[in-house]
DNA sequence: GCAATAGTTCGGCACTCTTGAACTAATGAA
DNA sequence: TTCATTAGTTCAAGAGTGCCGAACTATTGC
C-alpha cells in the first residue's frame, strides 16, 4: 500500500489499452458505476458485490494503468475518479459509444442515478 | 478447413466479445483494412505482413465468433466480410467510434481509400 | 497497543497468444 | 489422373497473463 499509484500521461494512453481495459466485464461494470456517480467513489462501492479485494485491486490497477481512472488515497481508502473527459479529447466519442452500448445491452449498473 | 464456419446470431453478439476482439492490435488492423476495402477481402490480404498464417487463422476465429466477420469459402480462398451494418443496428456508434479512434491515434493501416 | 477497515502483494492454476509442423481442400497444369 | 501450388486449418507446446485465496501493510479509532 505504499507504492504510489502511477498513471500514465494522455498521450501515453493508447486505444488498446482502453478497450482490452474496458472488454473485461467486471472492469465495465466498475466503469459504469463509477460513470453513474459522476464523483469519486472508493473500491468497494464501485466494485461488483462479492468480488475478492485481489481481484479488485487487479481490475483497478490495470484501469489505472490504461488511463481511464484515476486513484489517490484518503486515508484507508482509495478514490477513483473517472479520466473520461481527458480520454474524450484524445479519442473523441470512443467512451461514450462504448458506455452506451453497455447502457442498451447490459442490465443497470447500479441502479444509481445518472451521470450529471 | 472442412468444418464449417460458425458466426453467431446477432441476438449472440455481446459487448464484451466485441470489445475483446477490438482489443487486439493485429485484429484491429485487420478490421481496419476490412473497412477501408469496404469489399470482400481473403484473409492473406486483410492479415498484417508476415504474420503467420495459424496466427491468422486464430484472429478470423476470433473475429468471427465475435460476430465482427462473415467468412465465405470461395475456391481454395476464405473471404471475409465486415458485419459491422448488422453490429451497428445493435450498437449504433459504437464500431464507427473504435474505427474513428484508431485512425487518429494508429499509423494509416494500408496506404488504402477510406471505406466507401 | 489492539482490533477493524481498506487495499496490496504473492503463489499457483487456468486460460490465452503465438508459432512451427503437419494436414486438408480446391485449383491448374501436364 | 497425377502432381504441384495455393490457402487455410488443426495440433501441440512454450511464454505470457488473468483470477483468486492467503498473507501482508497501512490507516483509523478505541
């Protein structure tokens, strides 16, 4: 827990990083929550119930490391944030296509109130 | 090659599947030149240089049960065509977004004219 | 200090990617 | 028909990666 969380800068994300990030369904669901909070939100809460916290933190550190989130630490918890806006200026549409063809063909997220 | 080929329905085609096919570098270019040909196109042509063909072989199945691909024996040939029009009826944006990024983040895939 | 909470790291099994070698199928020439 | 060529598939194996339980670390609060 100690090693600083490493993100890599915009022009370091690549396209395929973000989706292989993003073709693992436990990593789009956490997405989606995350998307649907519009806010930072800890591991757990955006995490699928049930999930193991090694898989957490596996799912989590390679969505940091492909740029779509970002995390710091608050004290014992870790919040993410959403890179979203800095990955739509690179590759344009890209998230929100991909989060609306998750919103059309997989059951709700969360049940959570929408993005703001 | 006398087993035939299986392409799901487009009822079968998830998100996920897609997703991961996109993934992959070498399937993404070839979906690439599938798109900028916009034609039938065997699987040689289609393929990176040099890439093995058992490689190649693994990526059209891969592509395929993806539900990306239609494949057609024709001759001693397999050629492949985009089922993107079908993909797009049922995840609409979400292939021209992945196409659109690649092409401003990723070297040109072919030299070839844009799709049609 | 001790317990609880929140994540991380490690080890191992399973699956995937890639490739060479061997094989099958269709075509064309002799 | 036979043979060679072309195009692609299947198989097996090594390298790499993903996922999970178990053990560990760090922070908070009593």
């Amino acid at each position: 827990m100690q090693r600083p969380f490493v993100h890599p800068a915009l022009e370091d994300i690549t396209l395929e990083s973000v989706l292989y990030a993003l073709a693992d369904p436990t990593r789009l669901a956490i997405i989606r929550k995350l998307a649907s909070r519009g806010c930072p939100t800890n591991c757990q809460t955006a995490a699928p119930d049930n999930l193991p916290k090694s898989t957490q933190s596996h799912h989590y550190q390679v969505l940091r490391e492909a740029g779509l989130i970002r995390s710091e630490r608050r004290g014992t918890e870790v919040v993410n944030t959403l890179r979203c806006g800095e990955i739509d200026g690179k590759f344009p549409g890209l998230v929100p296509a991909i989060m609306k063809a998750a919103s059309l063909s997989l059951p709700d997220c969360d049940g959570g109130k929408p993005a703001a």
